[in-house]
C-alpha cells in the first residue's frame, strides 16, 4: 500500500481523530508530542500546526518545527511526524531533530522505517545535513527503525525521568535516497 507525508489539513480531520482514539484506547504515551495538541477546535490546532513551521507562536523552550501525517492511499491516518529544524540544549540531550510515531494496529508491517526515510526526505529539504533522533533503551523497534534509516548509536545516558536513551545520528541522506 502505498503512503505519502501530508501536511496537517482539516480535511483529514476525521482520519486524524480516528488514529488519536485508538492510540487512546491502547493506553499508550502517544509519540510525538505534537500528537497531546487540543483537538477539540480542530481548524486552530491545524493552523497552529502549521504556525510553528514559521516560528509562530513557538513557546520558549521549544524550536520552530514541522508536523507532517503518514497516510495511506485511502486516506487512513497512519502516524505522524515532527521536524525540529535545529536542536536547542535540551533537544540536543533529548529529544533530536525528529520524533515519529505509527498507530498500534499499523505497527511492525515497515510502515516507521518508511515514515522515517520520507523525514528524511523532508529533513534533507530544510537543510538539514544530519539529524539526531533519541528513543528509550527499551524501543527495540524503534531503535531498529532508526538503524534501517542509518541510524549510528553515539552514545546512552539517562533523562530527566530515570530512563535509559539513546542518541542516534544520521549522516548522509539525501532527498531520494534511502540512507
């Protein structure tokens, strides 16, 4: 099935809330952060979304930063992804350039290597010549992911919360290339 990234848009309004209630329903933290933004005026949440891109209305602690929606050719909302066009303090130690997350029923069939690879795409666009993405030590998958884009572990430490993180670069890529 083939899937493409989209910027936020009202008309997916319906897709995007179906893929935020069973990420819900599963009880899982839901990844990226982007993904916790008040739905309930979708119209606003959409333009904020793409606000932030320009730097508009960006909190302090935070960098400008681009959301795109993984779908499907039937309009399924598959995963989301953010961009941090730079990395500030924190996000340097936490956090990275890019944070990506696919809904549960869509797990372990490729679909975040692909997420992931189309980023970079997008990353590469923006400038970007390399990226740092982090996960917790116990995302297996998530790590694997981070790996088939190129993914080079440079170092583990802790965070705020107690938990063991990686910290992955990726070097390389290039619009159209897999790497």
């Amino acid at each position: 099935m083939a899937v493409k990234l989209i910027e936020p848009t009202v008309d997916y309004k319906d897709e995007y809330l179906d893929m935020l209630a069973e990420w819900h329903a599963a009880g899982e933290k839901l990844v990226p952060f982007v993904l916790y933004m008040d739905a309930g005026d979708f119209p606003a949440m959409v333009s904020e979304l793409l606000g932030f891109r320009e730097g508009k209305n960006v909190p302090d602690t935070f960098v400008e930063h681009s959301t795109f929606w993984l779908v499907d050719d039937t309009r399924k909302v598959i995963g989301a992804v953010n961009i941090r066009h730079r990395l500030n303090d924190r996000l340097l130690h936490i956090g990275g350039h890019i944070g990506y997350g696919i809904r549960p029923s869509a797990r372990r069939k490729g679909f975040a290597t692909e997420l992931l690879r189309l980023a970079l795409e997008k990353a590469a666009g923006m400038g970007l010549e390399k990226v740092l993405l982090t996960c917790d030590k116990s995302n297996v998958a998530s790590a694997g992911t981070i790996m088939n884009n190129g993914g080079i572990l440079e170092s583990e430490g802790i965070d705020e919360h107690g938990t063991a993180v990686q910290r992955y670069w990726i070097r390389g890529f290039a619009a159209g290339s897999s790497k």
